[in-house]
C-alpha cells in the first residue's frame, strides 16, 4: 500500500513497504531566502519528528526552498541523501557540509538507484542545459510510479522517456505552475506593463503545464511547488502577486482549475500540506488542519498577518545575521568580480554590457561592473556611462555573498532587491555566471552550446510562409516540434519563453544564439 503524502511547496513523502523516502521538503520555521520566502499554506502543523523519520531523502537542487539545512540537520543518523550530480561542485559542497557525516549519494541522470530489494528505485533527470540546474525524480515504489517535476523544466520528450522507463504508466506526476521568479516582480515597470507581463508569464507557466501532461497522459496531474508567501517589511508589498485574478504567481486552486477546463480528459488534483494519497486505491485522506485553509484574495490579508507575527523573531534574526558591512566593501566587491571575470572568457563576452550596482546603507556605493570583450573592470560609477542592467540592494545582503555566507542566487531569489534593464532583455549569461560562480559549471555551459548538432531541423508555418528551424531550441534545447507555438511572425520556445524572430532567427527578448531559421517559400 504504497503512500503519497504532501508536505507543502514541493515537499513529498513517500511509504513504500520497506523504506520513506522524503523529496524536496521544506519545513523550516526560518523561511528561505534570507527570511523573505515562507511556505504558502504554512506546513508548520507537521508533526516534524515523525515527518523526518525516514531512510532516504531526495534533494533536487540548491535553492533553498528545496534544500533546507534546518531538515537536513534534524534528519536520523541513518538517513542517505540523494542528489543529481550536476556539472559544477556548488551544490554538492553545499549539502555535504548541511550533511555533517550523513552519506550523500550523488545519482547519474536516467541511471536507477535501488532503494530496497524489492524492485523499488528512483533516478534522476536534469534538465537538458547546463545552464540549469535543476532536475526531476522519478521513483518506482512497490510497483507504482511518481515523477516528481520539482522545478524542472522537462521536455516532453524527457517526461515521456520517464513515463516508460516507469513501465508506460505514471501514477502521480507532480509539476510546478507557480513560478517563482524575480522577473517580473522585482523589475521597474509601469503598473500596466508589471500586469501584463506578469499575466503573459502566468498563462506561458500553465500552458506549458497542460502540453506537458497531455503529451504523457499520467494517472493523476497535480499542481504543486509554491507559490510561497512573503512576510517582512522588506517583502510584503509583493503579496500581490498571489492574487488569484491578475497576480503573476498562481496558486495550485487557480491553476487546477484552469487546467481542468483546457484538459478536461485528464484527472487533477491539489493537495495541501498532510494531505495523503493511496497509490493503489486512490483514496484520499485530508489533513484536519490544511482542510481549514482556503486559497481565498478576502482572507489572505489577515491570514499572512497572523503569519508574519508568529515568526517576527526569527524575521529579527535574519538582520542580526547580516549586520551593516564595514569601509573595505567596495575592495571585497571588485575582488570578488575580478574572480568572476576570469572565470569563463565566454561567459563576459556573452554578457557583453555594463551591469551597474546601486548598494544601499553604510559602506555602499554605485559601482560599475563592465563586461567588456577584452575583459572585466570594476569601478566607481561615472555620468557619462549608460547601463544596461542595474541592481539594487542593500550593503548587508552583498557583504554576505562577498563573504561566502549566501550565493547571487539566493539574493536574487529574495527579492530583496530592485532591478532595471535597458534594453529590456533577459541576459541569461549574467544570471549564470552569477547563479554558478564556478568554471567547471561555466565550462559545460560553453561545451553544451558551442557542441550542439543542429542537423536536425523541421519546417514551421507563418503568415503563408515556411521556415526551415532546428528542432531543438538554441537556448536550452526543447523539441520545438511540440514545445513552441508561433505567432505574429516569432516562434516562442515554451520552456523558458525565448522568443525568436523567424525572418532574421535573432531573439528578441533574451541573449541566444540564433535560431538559424531559413526562408523557404
């Protein structure tokens, strides 16, 4: 009788009939993200000793609402931890040390690990760039399948391949509709362009949902991995992005139904935190406390200020964590970029512009970072230089990634802070060097991408006309054969959202390579 139970954001448990396994779960107190993230509906009714009571755990990247030290800390000695192995080192190092002894067992894509003698296994599956790291499980427990998309961004060639390395059948297939991302929450727009890029990215998360599930045809569709809430001063204001009509994030209510009615054949569900599953009768038991929570725009206000106020003093911890950086900040900031710089030549060419810095507080600064393709500088900001990306934060959260005490990454991902771009284009070679800070990790980007073969090609219609493209996208290689649909003259790549021009195959909201489309008739 093998159980599913949801533990929250992507949090699973799985019972099989001789082992738990745990995928994902974050259950801190602490929140993520230096504070500003927290589990949306709150999961802290959990009775923790029993949740964390397992054989193995299953860890499927490092962002923090994923990979929660405080879990990791308080797991029994027994406890393995399973990972993807990725190309650079970060995240192994990083969860070797929150381990402290615990053995960690890094898995190869696609390859099954055994987790009892019984025929039970979970794999792995990255997504196909290296620029991303992030991975699906797929686990096989007593018979019965679930792929646990986490964050993820499968192909439906990958979710396929998953489906019958199962056995052709996957009983729960678990995805994120939510999004997550500082675009556009955290940017300078307007109110009506923040409404509509934020509806636009929305609908792009939900129809890439509804074209994933329909081409693999699982048991059982359910929404999951966030939203989170914000609570804080710093954070707060950006709630509104859970509203349930025009916020840029979307609740699992919100996109069960909407999913529903665009793919009617197929079973949805959404669970929240202790609500259980039975793989083999499908019966479903709710959690007494969760069943009082309600995804409801009415009640959100009260309910995330109750919130707020049970964790204030662990929201006063996070500032007396990253006290006010001292006089040599701007020496640590250039000494960290110059490192930057000299980690990958094809990274800073692929950037290519000005990047300034705004850091706010005692010690701050406006400092310029110039990508430049005879290399890096950093300096004091000057009148006469135009930027095309600006950063805003404050002094004491870049101390603490200077200091190794958090990643770019996790910064980002807080949302404690302000960015600007100009022109208005997502630079994907700045979030990478930021996000991975390391040249083994740079390298498998540049030998991903520079080593493509682009032989295969298929033919795409617009406007009375057709195009020979690649069959797989120049930025992170979706089948664009069923993940891309064209409108208006531009093929826009399902998966992340590049959009590229046919006529000249340039793209035109992000740094790619060209499609390298052709005019054919």
């Amino acid at each position: 009788m093998p159980m599913v139970t949801f533990l929250g954001h992507a949090g699973l448990a799985v019972t099989g009939s001789t082992f738990r396994l745990l995928a994902d779960p974050w259950l801190a107190p602490t929140g993520a993200f230096l504070g500003a993230w927290h589990q949306y509906p709150r999961n802290d009714h959990l009775d923790v000793p029993a949740v964390l009571d397992a054989d193995w755990i299953a860890v499927s990247h490092e962002h923090l609402d994923h990979f929660d030290p405080w879990v990791i800390a308080r797991l029994p000695e027994r406890t393995r931890i399973l990972i993807p192995g990725y190309p650079g080192p970060a995240f192994r190092e990083r969860i070797r040390e929150a381990a402290a002894g615990r053995q960690v067992i890094e898995i190869p894509a696609w390859e099954k690990f055994p987790l009892d003698n019984h025929g039970s296994w979970i794999t792995t599956i990255p997504e196909l760039s290296p620029m991303c790291h992030d991975a699906a499980f797929l686990v096989v427990v007593d018979g019965r399948a679930i792929l646990h998309c986490n964050d993820a961004r499968l192909t439906a060639a990958q979710a396929r391949r998953a489906k019958h390395q199962a056995g052709g059948r996957l009983d729960i297939m678990a995805l994120q509709t939510a999004g997550a991302s500082w675009h556009p929450i955290c940017y300078e727009y307007p109110p009506e362009e923040m409404a509509k890029i934020s509806m636009d990215k929305r609908m792009a998360k939900l129809r890439a949902a509804q074209r994933l599930v329909r081409q693999t045809a699982p048991e059982l569709a359910v929404p999951f991995a966030g939203p989170p809430c914000f609570l804080g001063e710093e954070v707060e204001h950006l709630n509104w992005v859970l509203d349930q009509d025009g916020g840029a994030f979307c609740d699992a209510s919100v996109a069960t139904r909407w999913l529903r009615e665009h793919l009617p054949a197929q079973r949805w569900e959404y669970f929240k935190p202790g609500d259980a599953i039975d793989l083999d009768t499908g019966e479903i038991t709710l959690d007494p406390t969760s069943a009082g929570f309600a995804f409801d725009d009415a009640a959100r206000p009260d309910y995330l200020a109750r919130y707020a106020a049970d964790r204030a003093a662990h929201l006063d911890r996070v500032l007396a964590e990253h006290p006010e950086p001292d006089a040599g900040l701007f020496d640590r900031f250039a000494a960290h970029f110059t490192y930057l710089g000299g980690l990958s030549d094809y990274f800073v060419r692929h950037i290519g512009m000005v990047v300034r810095f705004e850091i706010t507080g005692p010690n701050g600064g406006v400092w310029d970072v110039d990508f430049a393709p005879d290399g890096l500088t950093v300096r004091e900001a000057r009148r006469s230089t135009r930027p095309h990306y600006r950063i805003t934060t404050a002094g004491r959260w870049v101390d603490g990634v200077l200091r190794g005490a958090l990643a770019w990454e996790d910064l980002l991902i807080s949302f404690r802070v302000s960015l600007y771009r100009d022109p208005d284009v997502y630079n994907d070679y700045l979030v990478g060097l930021l996000k991975h800070a390391n040249a083994p990790a740079l390298q498998a980007v540049e030998a991903y991408e520079t080593g493509r073969d682009e032989s295969e090609r298929i033919v795409v219609e617009s406007a009375g006309h057709s195009y020979d493209i690649p069959r797989y996208c120049p930025h992170a290689g979706e089948d664009l054969s069923v993940g891309a649909v064209i409108q208006n003259g531009r093929l826009h790549c399902l998966a992340h959202n590049f959009a590229y021009d046919l006529a000249t195959g340039v793209c035109v909201n992000a740094r790619s390579a060209n499609l390298t489309s052709r005019l054919l008739a």
